[in-house]
C-alpha cells in the first residue's frame, strides 16, 4: 500500500505540473521539478514529496482527505485519505 500513496504523490506531481504548463501564463523558464526527501527517526520512515506545480486551489483545501475525492474524474481516487495520520 505505501508503493501505491508514493506512486499517486508522484503522478499528482507530474499532473501539477503538466497543468502548470499548459497554463496561458506559462513561464517559458518553468521547469519542473519534484523533490522527494526520506529520513528514519525513531524507526518510522518520513517522507516528503514537493513539486513547483499549479498547487491546489484553496477551495479543494477542505476536501483534501475526503473519502474518494479527486479532481481527476477519468481515475479511481487510490484512497490516500486513509493515510492521514
């Protein structure tokens, strides 16, 4: 199940900013970037994904860890909600 929420932060990424790129006021001296970052402490793995992508618009804030949300309507959401701890 990990492989999967690391794979759906991914392809969010790319999808922010294929978005971001596509958008009329697109900087032609955008280039994308995602930066993933893991450290053990106390035996518990964290990690940290980050992109330069459109970002997520503040009314979608709210409905981020809803059950089955997504602004993708041709996919299956992964279900990442139930990794909020």
């Amino acid at each position: 199940m990990e492989k999967n929420i690391l794979l759906n932060l991914l392809d969010n990424s790319h999808d922010a900013q294929v978005s971001r790129k596509e958008d009329k006021n697109y900087n032609r001296n955008y280039h994308p970037e995602t930066l993933i970052k893991a450290h053990v402490r106390d035996n518990i793995w964290h990690i940290e994904v980050a992109d330069n992508g459109i970002g997520i618009p503040p009314e979608r804030l709210e409905r981020l860890f809803l059950p089955f949300s997504s602004t993708k309507a041709s996919r299956i959401s992964q279900k990442l909600w139930c990794y909020k701890f």
